[in-house]
C-alpha cells in the first residue's frame, strides 16, 4: 500500500531530522524532551539491571538519563546508516564519492580523522581483499562462524568458505 504525498513529505521531514541532519535536530529538541524520558523512565522503573535499546537516539540524552538509574544502555542512530552508506559507495567506487557524501557524514558527526580512519580501513579491506582473491585464499572456517549472523549473511564472500 503506497502512502499519500503527505506521508510521504512527512516521512521525508523526518529521514531528514533523523537522517542528514540528525545532530543538529538532536542537540535542539532533546532538552525540550527530559521530563518525558524522566517520566517514562520512572512509569517502566529502569534500573539497575535493565537493558534499555533507543532506536533513533540522537544526542543520547534519554540513553544518558537510563544510563544513571542503572541501566545499561545501547543506541541506534543515524550516523550508522551514514557510515554503512560512505563504506557501500567507497567500496562500489572510491572514484565516484563526491564532497556531498563527506558532508553527509560530517552531518551525521564524523569529524575528519575519524572519516579517515573510516576510509581507510575500507579501502584496506578492499586491497586484502583483492590480493586473497588473486592467491585463490578462501575464508577461515574460524572467521567465518564466529559472526554474527546478519553480518555472515550480508557478506559476499566470493569464494567458498575453507573447511577446518
């Protein structure tokens, strides 16, 4: 079922919040936002011994407050999704990245050094990658199941996997 031109601009407002603009819209709207976590961290009694999952986290502000009842803590936001995206397009064509597609990661809070270092290790893979594809090496057995299994069934691993 396709959405209306409302829904669909909606939820362009906020991929665009959450998305490319994600630490700017944090930083802005979580502070209007601690007597709600507050309070619903009081009504669900977070504590000592909880696990608390913020999909969407922004700046961590509900995440910081869980964290000091007790709870241990783990968030999900856009600079994942901004991260994967710069990997796929270095990884497809590192000729083809554009100033755009720094920013974006800039957007989502990447300073330079670490989209570097990010850089890097993809075009690092890369390049092992290459050579061990060149030698005819197949993955470890050991590498291989010691993923967990959505990265195992995301990864292409071109040639078949060496038995122990």
């Amino acid at each position: 079922m396709a959405g209306t031109g409302d829904d669909q601009q909606q939820w362009r407002g906020v991929d665009e919040g959450w998305g490319r603009r994600a630490v700017d819209f944090a930083t802005l709207s979580e502070p209007a936002n601690v007597r709600e976590y507050v309070a619903l961290h009081q009504r669900l009694g977070v504590g000592d011994g909880d696990s608390v999952l913020d999909v969407a986290c922004g700046a961590g502000l509900a995440l910081e407050l869980a964290a000091a009842r007790g709870a241990t803590c783990a968030g999900i936001d856009a600079s994942e999704r901004a991260l994967a995206g710069w990997a796929r397009r270095v990884a497809r064509d590192p000729n083809a990245t554009t100033a755009e597609d720094v920013q974006v990661l800039r957007d989502a809070g990447f300073d330079d050094a670490r989209i570097l270092a990010v850089t890097a290790f993809v075009a690092l893979r890369l390049a092992f990658s290459t050579v061990n594809d060149a030698l005819g090496c197949r993955p470890d057995r050991a590498v291989v199941d010691g993923l967990p299994e959505p990265v195992s069934a995301a990864v292409t691993w071109g040639r078949p996997v060496e038995d122990a």
